[in-house]
C-alpha cells in the first residue's frame, strides 16, 4: 500500500534508553510499504522521504513473527549538511560530533541492523565522503579537505555494541592545514569512550608555510627550504587525556634559512633529520651555517611527546655542537638571560596551530640543556681558541661549566664555573688552570680583566696561573669594571712591564735616572688577591733590569 503523510516525529527508539532519532522532525512522505501476514514482515522498498526539508532514500525491513525479530534499516543521504545529519540522530551520538564543523554538504550511508525485542543494542554501520570541504574541530582546520570515512559501533565482530568497541576509520585524506599540504591513507579513532587516534601521515611543503601557521608567537621565522614529513601518531584526542602520545617516523628539513628570533640569531644551509621513536626525539646530521661559522650537531631529549605540554621544565635536552670555526661575533648567546616562555592556554588557543609553535618556545626557555662542545676554532670580540672542548649545562638562569679545555695564545687553558644570569649584571665564578700563555695576548682576549690602570700594552712574557675568581659580566657581554674578586696564583716567564704608569710616576721621584718604561724580569712569582679596583700584591722577590727588590 501507499501511505501520503506529513508529520512530525516526537519519538523514534530502538532503545529509549539511548534517546530517539529523528526527534522533533518534519516528515513528508508517499511511503511505500509492503506487509506479509504469512511471515508476518513489514517491508519499505528504497524511496525518498524529505525530513527536516532534506531528501533522504530510505529502506527498511521489519520482521513480527518469532524472536528474535530481526530488522534493518538503510539510509542514503547526499548533500546532507552534517548539523542536520547529526540532528537526526541520538542526543548521545550526535553530542560526539558537536567539537566538528563541516562546512559543505556531504555524502552519507547508513545501515542498522538489530532486533526488536528488550535490551538490544542494533549493529550501526556509517560511511560518508566529501571533496574540496573545510573541515573545522577544536584543535584545527582543515581546508581543501577531501576523505572518505565510516563508523562502526562493532569494531570486533560480535563484541559489545558499545563505545569501547566503536571505531571511526578516515579513507584518502588530503587536506591543507594552515596552508601546509597533509596527505593520511588510514586514520582510525577507536574507544569513543576514551577515544584514540591512530594515522600515517604524510606532508612536503616549503618551510615559509610555517610563518603563517605559528601565527604572532613565531620562534622560528623561515624565509627558505623545505620539509617532508613521515609520521605515525597515536594518541588522545580529548582535553585532560592520560593517554601518552607515541610519534613515530621522521622530518627531513633541507636547505632552511631562518632566523631564531628570540635571539635574533640567522641560519642558512640548514639540513636536519628529525626522528620520532614513541615520547622520544633524535635530532640527527643538523648542519647549518651562519655568516661566519659552519656548525654539526646532534641532539636528543627523552619524553617529549609526554612533557613536552605538560611540564616542560622537566625536559632535558642532550646536545653535541662540532664546528671548524665559530664566530660568535661579539654575540651575547649564553650570557643573555634565557626569556621565559609564557604558557599558551589550549582554551584560547586550542583552534591555532601556533600552540605547538608557541610551546616549543616555552619548551625551550624551560628545559635544561646539556651541551658538548668540539671546536676547531673559537672567536668571541678579541677572544680567540683552538682545539675547544666544553661541557655545560644551562638551565632556565643558570649556566654550568663541568669543565673546558682550550689552546689559546700559545698555550692551555682547563676552566670550570657558573655564571648566574640576572640580565645588566651576570656574576660568574671560575677556576681556572692556564700554562703558558702570552700575556699580553690573555690581557687583550679578556678586556684587561676589568682593570684600568694595567692592560695589554703595559705586559709581555709566558703567562701560567691558578685562578679562582668571581666577577660580573655585563648584558652587551663586557667584563664590568672593577667587578673581579678572587686570588690568582702566577709564574711570568721572560716578561716585560711597558709604560706601566703608576711605576713611571714613582720612578721620577725616587729612582732618577733609571728606566722604569720597559722592565724586564725572567721570572716572577706571587700570588695576587683581586678586590674589584684593588691589587693586593704580598711581598715577593723581583730581579728585574731595572732593580732588584
């Protein structure tokens, strides 16, 4: 028989428990319907009905006779918006898809299988498909979106029937997120109780689509290379989720140019690998070159995916710098204090990529470095080493010299120390072991020490000393004057006094005639205290060509 009717729907439940579908809709209809009162079935031959004004093809087969009472029910709908889809749905499954916007129409299917007698929960089986869309959630969007996908309430066959055992599985995945190119074969999101999601993904872009995607908060700013992603994520979806997340795959960044702009520093020629394996990160085979250095690094820090949002202050990176030559170029690099990173809250910034690019900031700022030097060369203002090997540590305000070995001015030099940083002033304190060293040239490297009266100019001779002093170092990387306290033990070798001006004076007065410009000595001993604007000097023995004392 044919049945014309309009009408609204109050109710329509498989289980009232569960809420009804089709709740509080208009239905417009020329129902075909067949019954059998032999098998007492009810049959609804595939046909259109316009519910809500929405034309929607719809099947069905009842059956009344002996339990269990099967049914099925098939339901074609294209051009469907996905607010009206989810409308015509449970109040409990449509409240899952109310975090995703769909902003075209899409193509939908849906078959139910059950049976109607108490307590059964029916077989859901959902597939859609959508081109060109945008694709809107709380943690992203999705533009030029393209994908098929499906939902089953039954991901093990003839399991419960329950949120535990439903999967909602994503096919062809081809989206722009933020402008940057994401390409996923199989996406999965199973348990929607405590929902996981599990994908390959795929991307290759230029790195200057990052500028757009970091947003205001940009660590890094790109203005060249290139990126190809390959990675397997699994993980939490929703907001407070235990779940840890696992990273698997890699990054290969090729011929980058980029600044680091919370310390304003330029890279060119970058080339990285980066390797995800679980909560960890490898940083492999980075070369990258400033204006006037080429650097090697690797690196790696432990449970990023676990901490890296959560307590970043906990992470600990792990890097190894090798170079020919670096030329720090008078930059102020390690003394700067490091800037604290403000935390970025997922409730603003949950719809922005830049959370990530922002905490990565954050992450930065906060965790503590362990840094390995081996440097072929080194210059710093009028400093310059060779043969360099350092182990720091630098946490959020501090740094700490385990130890470092260099060869400067023809000779060595083995230091340890801490430096404080406060940014104006930074007090330092190191101990330090230097043998043989030009004087002169030492005198030159460090500023004078902070000293005024004696300098470069006014010393020769092979320098070697045990030094233990404190100091301040200024925030444009200058020794403050006066600021060096401490003792330092010395043996000069072969040396010279040149125009050492408080001497000049004393010798006009008291040692007329002699030449107190250039002294020379062969060896000299003491050990000096250092008191800021002060030398004191302990008395001590000086053959000198100018007396003997």
């Amino acid at each position: 028989c044919n049945l014309n009717t309009s009408l609204r729907v109050l109710s329509m439940a498989f289980n009232t428990e569960k809420g009804s579908y089709l709740k509080e809709k208009a239905l417009q209809t020329d129902l075909e319907i067949h019954y059998n009162r032999h098998m007492k079935t009810l049959d609804i031959p595939q046909q259109a009905l316009r519910i809500a004004g929405q034309s929607i093809s719809v099947g069905a087969s009842f059956s009344f006779g002996p339990q269990p009472r099967p049914f099925t029910l098939h339901i074609v709908a294209d051009k469907i918006p996905l607010r009206l889809a989810a409308s015509l749905l449970t109040p409990k499954i449509s409240s899952k898809l109310d975090s995703i916007n769909i902003e075209k129409p899409i193509d939908a299917e849906a078959r139910i299988n059950g049976q109607m007698q108490p307590g059964d929960k029916p077989s859901v089986y959902v597939t859609w498909k959508t081109a060109d869309n945008i694709v809107t959630t709380k943690g992203m969007e999705l533009q030029e979106c393209s994908f098929a996908g499906s939902f089953s309430n039954e991901w093990v066959p003839r399991g419960p029937r329950v949120d535990e055992n439903s999967i909602v599985s994503i096919y062809g995945l081809k989206a722009k997120l933020y402008g940057i190119p994401v390409f996923a074969d199989t996406v999965r999101i199973t348990n929607l109780k405590h929902p996981t999601l599990m994908g390959y993904f795929r991307s290759k872009f230029a790195l200057t689509d990052l500028n757009d995607a970091q947003g205001d908060d940009s660590v890094f700013r790109f203005t060249g290379g290139t990126a190809v992603a390959a990675l397997y994520y699994k993980g939490g979806i929703k907001a407070g989720d235990t779940i840890v997340p696992y990273l698997k795959g890699t990054v290969a960044l090729k011929d980058g140019v980029m600044e680091y702009i919370p310390r304003n520093l330029q890279f060119s020629g970058c080339n990285a690998l980066l390797a995800f394996n679980g909560q960890d990160l490898f940083l492999q085979d980075i070369r990258i070159h400033t204006r006037k250095s080429n650097l090697q690094m690797d690196g790696s820090i432990k449970n990023l995916t676990r901490l890296y949002f959560s307590a970043p202050e906990k992470l600990q990176l792990d890097w190894t710098v090798r170079s020919t030559s670096v030329d720090l170029g008078g930059r102020r690099i390690f003394i700067e204090k490091r800037q604290q990173g403000k935390r970025v809250s997922a409730v603003v910034n949950r719809r922005k990529i830049n959370r990530i690019a922002s905490q990565l900031n954050v992450m930065l700022n906060s965790c503590n470095i362990n840094l390995s030097l081996l440097l072929d060369k080194l210059t710093y203002g009028n400093f310059m080493a060779q043969q360099v090997r350092a182990d720091l540590t630098l946490k959020e305000s501090d740094i700490y010299l385990q130890r470092m070995s260099l060869a400067h001015s023809g000779g060595n030099i083995n230091m340890k120390g801490t430096v404080t940083q406060e940014g104006v002033n930074n007090r330092f304190k190191i101990n330090a072991d230097i043998k043989n060293v030009q004087i002169d040239q030492l005198f030159h490297a460090f500023d004078n020490f902070g000293m005024q009266s004696l300098g470069a100019k006014n010393l020769k001779g092979i320098f070697s000393a045990t030094a233990a002093v404190s100091g301040n170092i200024k925030d444009n990387g200058k020794m403050a004057p006066q600021s060096i306290y401490g003792t330092l033990a010395f043996d000069l070798r072969n040396g010279a006094l040149i125009h050492f001006a408080p001497l000049a004076d004393i010798g006009g007065l008291i040692f007329i005639g002699r030449n107190l410009d250039n002294i020379t000595f062969e060896n000299l001993k003491n050990t000096l205290t250092l008191q800021g604007n002060k030398i004191i000097v302990p008395p001590m023995q000086i053959n000198s060509s100018a007396l003997y004392m």
